[in-house]
C-alpha cells in the first residue's frame, strides 16, 4: 500500500488512471507487484516523472533547417520512426531496413540493418519504432509475428539484440513506453497485446483483447442482428452455460429469450418489437485483432489499444485481467490512433470508415470531441506539435496524398503534401517540437521530408462564397466573414426589395486562429404573398403543347400568358403564329402544319397536292431549275445549313428592319414589294430558291432514320400523325425533288418561307432560356416542332428539356413533366419514360411478390385476379371496386356497370364507376 | 471419373458419358429424368438437412426477404444448416443481384450464368438462365457468346483468369477493359462484375462440393431450360453417385478407422496447440514448409484416388462440348498449379501486402459501395463460424482447424501468409481431404460423392457443409484480392 500512497501522490489528480485506483483496494498487490516486475519502484517511478517532464519542456533548442526534398528506397516502404535527435529516420518495410540521415539538402544512407545473406521473415517488418529516450534502441514488428529489438551501439554489423516470438499471428504495431528505457508493447493481429521488459527474455504481461469489459464475445439475436448488451449476456451465461455451445433445445431456448428479453427490457429502454422468435447464438470468442497501441504520453501506466472490430480499448498497464475502458470509436477496424502530446485526454482514432475522430478520454464517458472526414481510410494519424488542433493524416488505399488538418475545420484540410506517387505508408513530424517538418515513407519506394511552408492549401483554392436558390425562390447566400463585412457598407442588398430574414454569424470560440474561417449565411427571402414561382407553375398546367393545329396552340398559349399578365410571352405566341401559320397560306398547308409534326413533313405533303394542281404548265421550268440547281448543287448543297445561309443573306441585303416590319406591318403587300422592289435580287434567289428544295430530300431522310424503333413508335402513338401522312413521308422521296422544285417555286412568289424566321425564332428562344424562362423556349420548340428543331443543336435541346423536367418535377407536375419527355424529340430525353416502368405486385393470396409473370403466383399456383364478368385472367389494366374489392377487365367493367349498378360477382354491393 | 469416355461426336442429343451409358443400356430407359437421390443434396441424405421448426422459420423468412427467385432453392435449404452464416451470404448475393449497382440486372445474371460456366456448373446456369430472362433479358443472348454485346465478350479473358488462374491477372487485363472506348467498362460496373464473377466461381465450388440437386421443378416451362436440362448428362448434376452408390453403400468398413482417425486428429491438434510454447521452428523453416506446402499440393492429384488418372488425361477430359461451353471461350483453360510453372516463377502473394481488410474493402467499398460491408460481414462470419465441436466431442476449440482449411485453399492460390506455419496443414489436413480441398477449389466439377465421404468420415454432414462454405469463401476471398489488386495497380 505504501507503494500506492506514493503513486497517488505522483500522479495528477485529473488521471483517470489515478481515479481510477482509488476505489479498487484489490489492485493495490498487483499493481505493485507489476510495479516491481517492470522496475518501477516508487523511487523509480518519481525518476521517470521527472524525466517526463524535463522532456516536456527541453523544447527544441537548436532550430532545424532542411527543405523539401525526397529520395529514393529500393523497396516500398512500410512504417518510419525519427530518432530524438530529429536527424535520423529509420525506414522499415519487407524488404528495407535502413536508417537515413536527415541533413541540408538531402538523405544520406546511414546504415542498412538488413543484413545476412538470406533475409528472414523475421526482417520483414510491418512497424518500427525509435526509442524516445535511447537513441541507440529500436524495436520492429515483424508480419510473421516476431518483435525484434536493435541495439545500434552493438559492434558487430548485425545490430539485433533481442527476439520475442510470443505472438502468433502478424504484429500490427510496436510502441516503446515514451520515459522508460526498456518497456515495450506490441499489438498483434491474433488479438493479444503483449509488454515486454527489454531485460527479460520473454513477456512480462499479456492483454487480450478478448478479455472485454464484460468477458466474452456478443450475443446475437437471430432477428436483425441485435447486440445483447454484454452486461445481459452474463446474465444469460450465467443462467445457462451450455447454451453457449449451441446444445440447448428449443424449449430451453425460449425460456432463455424470455428471460433475456425480459432483463433487456427492464434494464435498456430499447424498442425490440417483438419476442425475437430465432435462436440465439454465440458469436465466439475469436478474439480480435490489434491494429495499433500507444502509451499515454501524459499517464504513466495508461495505454490505448485499437481493434479490428472498431473498438478503442484504454489499458492499465499493470491491469492485465481487465481493459479500464472500452467503446466503439469507429465502423470498422480501427487503423490508428495517437495521444495528444499536450491535452492529457486527447485521443484521435483513425479508421476504416475514412473518419479521423479525436475523443475526450478524461470525462466519464469518451467523448467524441472532433470528427473530421476524409476522402479514404485512414491509416495513420499523428499530432502535429505546437499546434493544438492540428493533426496530419495519410490513407492506407488510393489516395496517396497527406494531409494536416485543423480539426474544428474538418471539411477543408488546413495543408496538403502531394509528392508520393502511391499510398503512404508512414508519416512522423521531424521534431517533438517543430511544427514545419513532416517526414514520409511510401509504397511508391520514395522517402521524403516537407516543409509546411511549401505544402499546398486548398483553402486557398476554395471558393469562399456558397449561393442557393431554394424552391420558392428563396435565396441563401454564404460568405467568408471578411467579405461580408467589407460590402455591407455598401448595402448591396438595400437596392433590392428582398431582405435577409435572418443573419447568421458563427463565431468560434476558441482562441483566434488564421485558417480558421467564419462565415455569414444570410438567407433571403421571397416577398410574403408574391408566390414569385405562381406563374410558373400555371403556365406550365395550363399550355396547350400538342394535339390542335399550330394556331390554335399559339392563340391558347397566348392567352394564357396574357391572362398571367405576362405581356411579352403573349406576344411572342401571337407573333409565332403569325410566323408559322399566317391565314394567307394555303388550308391543306395550315392543318398539316398544325399536327406539330415535321415542317419538312407538311410541306412535303402540300407539295405533292400542289404537283397535281398546277402540274402540266410548270413542267418545262421545273425541267430547267433543276438543271441549274444540279449544276450548283456540289458547291453548296455540302452545307446542310443552306437554308440558313440564304436566310442571312436575305437579311443582309435587305435590311435588318424588314422582317420586323414584315411581322408588323401588312403581310401581303410587304411581301410582294419585297421582290418586286429588287429586280436584281429575285435573279440571285433563283438559285437560292433551289437550295431548300435541294436540301429536301436530304433533309427528310434525317427526318425518317434517325428515330429508333422507340421513335418510331412514339410518333405512331401520337394522335396528331395521320397515318396518311406518314406514308406520304416516306413514300415520297427522291422523284419528287423536281416537283418540290416547282411547288415551292410557286410559294416564295406569295411569301416567305418560314424558314426566312428561323435564325430569328432561335435567338428567341435562346434569349428566353438565357433569361431563365426555360419553360418558354421548351414550350415553343415542342409546339413548333420541326420547325425550328433543326436550327438548335441537340445539346442546347436536351439542355433545356432537362432543365425544365427538373423544375416541373420539383413543382411536383408530374404529368407535365410526363407530357413534356413524352413530346421530346431528343432521344436521351424520351428515354427518360423508358426507365424504371416495371411495377411489381404481390399475389393476394400469399402476399408474396410475383416475380415471373403478373398474373400467376409461383407459389399458390393459382390466377391472382380474375375477371368477375368473364371469368378469364386479367392480363393488363385491371380495375376494381374499393368496396367490395371485385373487379376484372376495364372493358367490362365499363360495360356492366352501364347496364347494372351491382356488383358482376354477385355479392350484393352496389359499385360504382366513376 | 467416369466423363472419361464422353464423345461430342457421339452424343448429339444429349450427353451422356460412358457409364451413364451402360447403365441406361441395361436399365433400357431413354433417359434418367430425376436425380437419383432425393433432397436437395446428392450428398447428403435428405433427413440430415432437415431442421428443427425455429430455423426453418427462420430460413424461410429470410428466403422470402433476400430470395431473387422467391423459392426455397436446393442451395439455401443445404446452407441453412448454418442459419447464422445465409443470412449473409443471402444478404450479399441478393445485393449482387437486385440492388443498386452499376450494371444493369439481366447483366448480373449474365454474368453468373458466364462465371457459372467456366465449372460446366448447370445447377447455376439454369437457375440464372430463368433470373436472366425474368428480368428482362434478350433471349437470342443465350444462344452463346457471339450474340452478346461485344462489352460482355471481353469481359470473357478475366473470368478465364479468375476461375482457374487468378494470380494471372495483371492490370493490363485492367486497362484493357476500361481504356476509353465504344465498349468500354467504367471501374465500377467492372468492380461490380468482378465481384459476380468471384461470388459465382466460388459458389460453383460449393454447389459441386455438396453435391447440390438439380432443382425439382416440373412447373418451369421455360423451354430453354428443358433443352439445357436435356442436354446434361444427369451425372454432371448428381456426378457419379449413381454408379458408387451401390458399392459405397454398405462403407462400414471405415468405422473402426475413423474413429481412430478422429481421436487422431483431436489429438494432433492438441499437440499443436502444446507444441507452440516450447518448439519453434526456424524462419527457413518456415518458409520451406510454404514452399512445400505448395508443391505438395501439386501431388495431390484431383480425381478419385481409386483409379488415378496421369495428370495430362485430365486436360483433355475439360474440353467438353457441352451445352454450357457456348458461354465460354478456351474450354480447355484450366487450374495449373501455382507451384508448376517453375521457370517464370511468379512472385508469392503476400497477403500481409495486400488484406481483405486493410486493401481490398477500401476499393470495392469505394466503387460499389456497401458491397464491402456485406462482403466483410461474410467473411468474418464464416471465418469465426463455429459450434465448438468436432463429429461427437464438444468443447473444441477449431480455430486452428478452420485456419487450416482457409490458409490451405490461398496456399493454392499462391496467397502465403506470415505468420502462419503450413506445417500446422500437413499435420490438421488428412491426405483424403486435401484431394477434397483440392477438387472443390480447382476442379470442383469433378467433384464426386466418393470424395466427399472419404475423408473425415466420422463428422456431420453439417460439418463437411461447413467446410465447403469455407473453401468457398476462401476461394471467393482469393480471386477478389487477385482482381483487387490489379485494379488497385491500374489506380496508381
């Protein structure tokens, strides 16, 4: 006990591992007894206090110097360790064992421990460590197993000094203790941690990981995996031993459950739902392996033990029997942990899980104080010294970059050191107390030194400012704090009739620090009754997009936006249709114009009737244009966007306001003067004239072929193609030209083609895409259809329809947005209807999902729905009444409940159809 | 092995092998139309895998929950002996299968059905042949590989690689199939694929190595599954049971034996387990013992000990024609010892270099995600499965047992760990088994009751189902870290 009083009084109070003591009057022998076998007599002990604190403060007297810089390895390296004199770091991996000097300008090769003729496994090392105290000590990690200690004072070439071979498996982790010159611990993947006293031949104690607060492995409930809680599972073991072997029956089972559940409930208030009706069973004792140990750089007999299976385990050292504490720090085995070299409780854990946690250990309870997220699992986390918050990562997959965090800024790493090729595998700062210098070793076979001054900052690169348009038109609007302050003198906002509601300031309470950015967040908000999207939302329900003719589209859209007081949208429909549809064209014309079908399509059609019209006086002129036009055609017919370039042409030479005045003005004499005033001019279009009817037939087959079966087969299904029309399409191909020739030979004589509009209805559209008005320039392209569809390119198209189905959707129109893809003519549009259409039912009989056919359950074998009026299967569309929940065929249906107002099943109930 | 005679000439209708034959001719039947045992394993008789009322609850509840097809298949009903360990594995296969993923589902079917084939596994080719066209797949894809998008068809070299000779792959197989181009595989569907193809091949092992039945399901009236039923020979399905059953049947000789066999192994064990303390052996030691190990392997010659075939005969015998080969390209590409091919010498996997759990989560995690959860679940769970006994004794702890049995199928694959000395096989794996070992993992189709009942002869059925569930997860484990690994080189 006298050993005891002397401990507490070493101790600081804030120890957990001194609280811990107090109450534990069975410790006291093997404490001591454990005391003394390490050497740590009460004298001894004091020394090491001592030491501790000397190390503490001997801050680093002489200011290192170097830059960055790297060499190359012969082989990938897995683990390093820096000597306490900052100068030399020794490099450990399967096939490398070398110690490097650091100096100026670059590594020096100092010794290569690796000697023998054949290497053992023994010299395969998966971790290294460089005594703190002792520069001549090292120790390694072997993966078959073994720990290896090195005396570098030896003289002979071979350096080893000692062979521990107590763990069976692959040793994940040595760590000497940080003041006393002949502890070690090590950490093995079969689960035990062992400490060694570098004066023995063997293990002074050994730690199993197994050896859980509550003694053994888990029990698991057969229903949803359900951890009993191990305190219960004492109970349990308790009451009946031989479960654990799976060798109760059924009966005792239940009994077991019973009890259990019962315990459960009292003791946790967790919602189980119902008696769990599947055996338990013992998840066994295998014990889980250690992937890293650390000593308290603070607590002299506190050590920290990482697993496997993600928990965090806190050890006494001279408690072997028990861990002193254990939790759950991650999902997934836990890679790293690190003390923190000033804050006594400090703790972070790195895991797979790609999380880097750093907890309280000091409170009752460890509390999870930071949590910083990366983009890979983290392999290795190590404190930076002389800044309190920051701490360096490196991943153990695919990322191979390092990183120094500011944990209260866990989303941007504070720096960043690129210059490993493939994933780093150890990381140590230079100097206990020097900041700046960072060493490395990687897989890529390369060892390097940075400097924090050269490492690169995402901050930097990081946008300091976040905007967010939300649905209702609200805006939110993040900036770095700095910024704000700057502009709010200039009132930036003020101009607008919207105002923040609220404003937000975050402001950390810790001490101030560079990096550390504080932003504003100001939302603001839509004016209270504007209902800003109403428009939007009414436009969209209420347009008319297909199945009437062109102009009655036009004049319903045009209302409707003039009845939404949108003045200028109305008048772009009026004008659209005054464009596409204006009364002096020929009616056959206007109603295959109106189908909202292909231009070229319609056209094509009014062509042909036009042929047999007038067929026998144009036949010479044709015979002679065609000519021409056969002569002219290699030059330019090449350009598919002929009709376009005449178009421009026709502008240029005829003035800008023309067009305008054509729209404005009266329609037929405008046109006429239009030729007639430029002699000269008629000559030249003549060619031009040619040009479109040329581009026909070339432009029809784009028409016909691209279209996939699924094409096709929207356009069939689409009322407004009559099937007469269609076979004109395709029935009329190349004789025709010379007829298409003349006919339109004949039109431009009493009008513009409405192709002459089409550079300008683009622009149009695009101006009112560019003014965020999506809705208008999809509206249009799908009501004019072919018209205009060939002057924008695809992308452009499919930019806008998915832009304007997102917002229908997130309007929740989803019928617009259904009628809108379904109009579409751009393929990855229209496919959009084509995903996700299977719809799975479950049989009425057995509630269970029909996988193979709708209609026949696999497993009653038996027809799920009948029809009640035929007495057949319902293959398709089924219908049937909520009340008596009879049904069958819509047809059917439709047709008895004309005729009768009962049920056809006869079961008395009075359905209804609506 | 009786596929010994089969000639494709001869057989044009269906195959049949030689013995096949000779029975049918003396039995003057056209044609064997039920398997010739009864339950869902040829194995194992039927009474063994029923199971008390709890766990066929719990069995059915889970098949109703994870299930693609909705039915208590063969496969489940012989894997619920070990409820704790279908949880997961129908867990994972359901998430292969239904959930989201990159590829789309008849893909995923195709995919089994191509991984399936590499083994002429029929069982798993038909079952996936119905998911496939269930699913929404083009029937004409299953007239073989030249009516597959050409996407599929390369996918063909990394399945070769992966069934039989994993340590193969190398990231140019990687680069090959992801370098920009019109078919293309983006890393995902590939990790995606992989992991079917590994889950099936693995799954292939199991089916042979418990001697699954073919499903009894007259119902199915698919016709392309009665044509493929047709074209198998049904010892293919139920492998040479019938011809050996007569003989085996009344095998009360070994009684005697294996009882001392078992107080033997029991024994062995102990002695191990004793020995660790005080007897270390020497790193070279060590090392040889690997090396020995793997070469011994390559004596323990797969077949049927009885009448051992030259090794060369066999690779012949696998390029059968039969229907399944229309999936495959290179039939004749087979398992080769690692240990073999002494002049290239390939570099041992070091499975310290590259873990399931450090390495190979972290990439199939972060490409097909969640799909590492499930995966680890699996393999922990069938690594740490155990009831604690061993045939009629209680209280053992088989660790060192199970250990064997996984290191032992890696050790094939060329995957060497540490810290593991592979002494420890020789001593725990009996000569009779390791050809079991052997046959399930490299050459499961040539699987045969005879095997199966040769070794351990004393322990349950639910046991042996045991170890095929961990050579298969050890298989599975193995083709994933090989693929894994060359992914991971293409990354970096």
């Amino acid at each position: 006990t006298s050993a005891l009083c002397s401990l507490l009084s070493f101790v600081p109070p804030q120890s957990p591992a001194a609280l811990g003591l107090v109450p534990r009057a069975d410790r006291v022998n093997s404490g001591s007894h454990l005391a003394s076998l390490l050497g740590l007599t009460d004298s001894g002990f004091s020394d090491s206090m001592e030491k501790m604190s000397r190390v503490t403060t001997a801050l680093g007297g002489s200011v290192l110097t170097g830059r960055t810089m790297h060499c190359h390895l012969d082989a990938p390296a897995n683990a390093i360790s820096v000597c306490r004199d900052a100068a030399q770091v020794v490099v450990a991996g399967r096939s490398i064992f070398k110690i490097y000097a650091i100096e100026e300008e670059q590594f020096v090769e100092k010794l290569n421990l690796r000697v023998g003729r054949k290497p053992s496994l023994n010299l395969s090392c998966a971790d290294v460590v460089w005594h703190q105290m002792d520069e001549n000590l090292l120790a390694t990690a072997a993966t078959n197993g073994v720990v290896v200690t090195w005396n570098l004072g030896r003289p002979s070439r071979n350096k080893q000094d000692q062979l521990f071979t107590e763990h069976k498996r692959t040793v994940n982790k040595v760590c000497f203790h940080p003041t006393e010159a002949h502890v070690l611990l090590s950490g093995s993947q079969d689960g035990f941690m062992k400490c060694f006293d570098l004066r023995r031949k063997d293990s002074v104690s050994t730690f199993s990981g197994e050896a859980t607060e509550a003694g053994q492995g888990r029990w698991w409930v057969m229903t949803g995996w359900v951890p009993v809680l191990p305190v219960l599972s004492c109970c349990v073991l308790r009451l009946h031993p031989s479960f654990a072997h799976g060798q109760m029956r059924d009966a005792e089972c239940e009994d077991v459950l019973k009890t259990t559940w019962l315990l459960w409930r009292l003791c946790v208030a967790a919602p189980l739902g119902t008696l769990p009706s599947g055996p338990l069973f013992w998840a066994t004792g295998q014990s889980e392996s250690v992937r890293d140990v650390q000593f308290s750089i603070r607590d002299y007999f506190t050590f920290a033990s990482t697993f496997e299976n993600g928990n965090v385990q806190l050890w006494d050292i001279r408690r072997p029997d028990r861990c002193e504490r254990m939790f759950t720090a991650h999902n997934g085995p836990v890679f790293c942990c690190d003390w923190h070299p000033e804050d006594r409780g400090w703790l972070a854990t790195g895991g797979r899980d790609k999380m880097v946690k750093v907890w309280d250990m000091t409170t009752h309870r460890a509390k999870e104080m930071h949590c910083v997220q990366t983009i890979a699992s983290v392999a290795r986390v190590k404190w930076r010294p002389e800044c309190r918050h920051h701490l360096a990562t490196c991943s153990m997959m695919v990322d191979h970059n390092i990183y120094v965090w500011d944990v209260r800024r866990p989303f941007v790493p504070a720096a960043m050191f690129e210059e490993h090729r493939d994933v780093t595998t150890g990381i140590a700062w230079r100097h206990p107390h020097d900041p700046s210098f960072l060493l490395s070793g990687s897989k890529d076979s390369s060892l390097c030194q940075h400097l924090f001054r050269d490492a690169s900052q995402p901050v930097e690169r990081a946008n300091p400012e976040g905007l967010c348009y939300g649905l209702f038109g609200d805006l939110a609007f993040a900036a770095k704090e700095s910024l704000v302050a700057a502009e709010s003198g200039r009132k930036p906002y003020t101009g607008d009739r919207r105002h923040p509601i609220f404003f937000k300031r975050k402001l950390d309470p810790a001490e101030p620090f560079a990096g550390l950015a504080s932003s504003a967040l100001s939302v603001f908000e839509t004016e209270p009754g504007g209902s800003a999207m109403r428009w939007f939302v009414d436009t969209a329900e209420r347009y008319a997009l297909a199945g009437r003719p062109l102009a009655e589209l036009c004049d319903h859209n045009a209302k409707v936006a003039r009845e939404l007081g949108r003045n200028q949208v109305a008048q772009t429909w009026t004008m659209l249709r005054t464009i596409y549809c204006s009364p002096g064209l020929l009616p056959t014309a206007n109603l295959s114009h109106s189908v909202g079908k292909g231009g070229s399509c319609g056209l094509q059609l009014m062509n042909s009737f036009n042929l047999k019209d007038m067929a026998p006086g144009l036949g010479s002129e044709t015979r002679l244009d065609r000519s021409k036009g056969d002569a002219r055609s290699d030059t330019v017919l090449l350009d598919s966007s002929a009709t376009l370039i005449t178009n421009e042409d026709n502008e240029e030479t005829e003035g800008s306001d023309v067009p305008a005045d054509y729209l404005l003005g009266d329609v037929e004499g405008e046109d006429d003067e239009l030729y007639l005033l430029d002699p000269e001019h008629t000559h030249p279009e003549e060619p031009e004239c040619v040009l479109p009817q040329e581009a026909f037939p070339l432009r029809h087959e784009i028409v016909d072929t691209p279209p996939g079966p699924e094409h096709l087969q929207d356009k069939a299904d689409s009322p407004h193609v009559s099937g007469s029309e269609a076979d004109v399409a395709s029935l009329a191909p190349m004789d025709s030209s010379f007829s298409l020739l003349s006919v339109s030979h004949a039109l431009y004589d009493s009008r513009l083609p409405p192709d002459f509009f089409s550079v300008l209805v683009r622009d149009m559209l695009h101006f009112y895409a560019e003014q965020g008005d999506v809705q208008m320039a999809v509206s249009v392209l799908i009501v004019l259809g072919e018209r205009v569809r060939k002057d924008i390119d695809e992308q452009t198209q499919e930019h806008w329809y998915t832009s304007y189905i997102d917002l229908l959707q997130r309007f929740r129109l989803w019928n617009v947005s259904n009628e809108v893809v379904k109009l579409s003519t751009s393929r990855a549009v229209s496919c959009l209807n084509q995903a996700s259409t299977t719809l799975h039912v479950n049989c009425s009989h057995c509630k269970r999902p029909m996988s193979s056919r709708g209609w026949v359950c696999d497993r009653c074998h038996r027809c799920a729905s009948m029809c009640a009026v035929c007495h057949h299967v319902v293959k398709g569309l089924f219908v049937w009444c909520q009340g008596c929940s009879h049904g069958g065929h819509l047809q059917h249906i439709m047709k008895w409940l004309e005729g009768s107002s009962h049920c056809p099943a006869g079961c008395g109930h009075l359905c209804e159809y609506s | 092995m009786n596929r010994g005679g089969s000639s494709p000439s001869a057989a044009a209708n269906y195959l049949l092998c030689t013995n096949c034959r000779k029975v049918l001719r003396k039995d003057k039947r056209i044609r064997v139309s039920q398997p010739l045992t009864r339950g869902p394993s040829a194995f194992i008789p039927e009474k063994e895998v029923v199971q008390a009322n709890t766990v066929v609850e719990r069995t059915n509840f889970l098949v109703e929950e994870y299930s693609t097809s909705g039915r208590l298949d063969n496969i489940t009903q012989v894997m619920s002996l070990h409820t704790q360990y279908l949880e997961s594995f129908l867990r994972s296969q359901f998430y292969m299968l239904r959930m989201d993923g990159p590829l789309p589902l008849p893909y995923r079917h195709y995919i089994a059905i191509m991984a399936a084939a590499r083994h002429q596994c029929s069982y798993l080719i038909n079952m996936h042949v119905d998911e496939f066209l269930k699913t929404g797949g083009i029937a004409e894809w299953l007239n073989g590989l030249e009516y597959v998008p050409q996407r599929l068809k390369n996918l063909n070299e990394i399945n070769k690689l992966l069934a039989h000779r994993p340590w193969l792959i190398t990231k140019e197989h990687i680069q090959k199939l992801v370098k920009t181009g019109e078919n293309n595989w983006s890393l995902p569907e590939l990790v995606h694929a992989v992991v079917l193809l590994a889950h099936y091949h693995a799954l292939a092992s199991f089916v042979f190595g418990s001697g699954i039945n073919p499903e009894r399901d007259p119902e199915i009236s698919n016709g392309f599954r009665l044509i493929s039923v047709n074209n198998f020979c049904v010892c293919d399905l139920a492998n040479d049971n019938n011809i050996e059953n007569a003989s085996l049947s009344g095998s009360n000789f070994g009684i005697v034996d294996s009882l001392s066999e078992l107080e033997a192994l029991m024994e062995r064990m102990k002695r191990l387990q004793e020995e660790r303390e005080d007897e270390e052996a020497t790193q070279e030691e060590m090392s040889t013992r690997f090396e020995k190990e793997k070469k011994e392997s390559l004596f323990v010659v797969s077949g049927d000990t009885f009448h051992s075939f030259p090794h060369s005969e066999f690779e012949d015998d696998m390029i059968i024609t039969s229907d399944v080969s229309r999936y495959i390209e290179d039939p004749g590409f087979g398992y080769e010892d690692f240990a073999r091919r002494g002049e290239e010498h390939l570099p041992t996997f070091r499975a310290q270099d590259y873990t399931w759990e450090n390495h190979g989560f972290s990439l199939v995690n972060r490409l097909y995600s969640d799909i590492g959860h499930l995966l680890d679940e699996k393999f922990r769970m069938v690594y740490n499965l155990t009831y604690n006994t061993m045939a009629t004794h209680e209280d053992v702890d088989t660790t060192m047992l199970r250990r064997a049995l996984f290191n032992y199928v890696h050790c094939m694959f060329g995957i060497r760990y540490d810290d593991y000395d592979y002494g420890e096989v020789n001593q725990l794996l009996e000569r009779s088994l390791k050809v079991y070992i052997k046959t399930v993992t490299c050459y499961p189709e040539r699987t045969t009751k005879r095997m199966y009942d040769s070794y351990w002869r004393q322990f349950k059925h639910s046991e042996k189902v045991h170890v095929n569930l961990l050579l298969m997860e050890a298989r599975m484990q193995a083709e994933l870290l090989y693929a894994l690994r060359a992914i991971t080189r293409h990354l970096t």
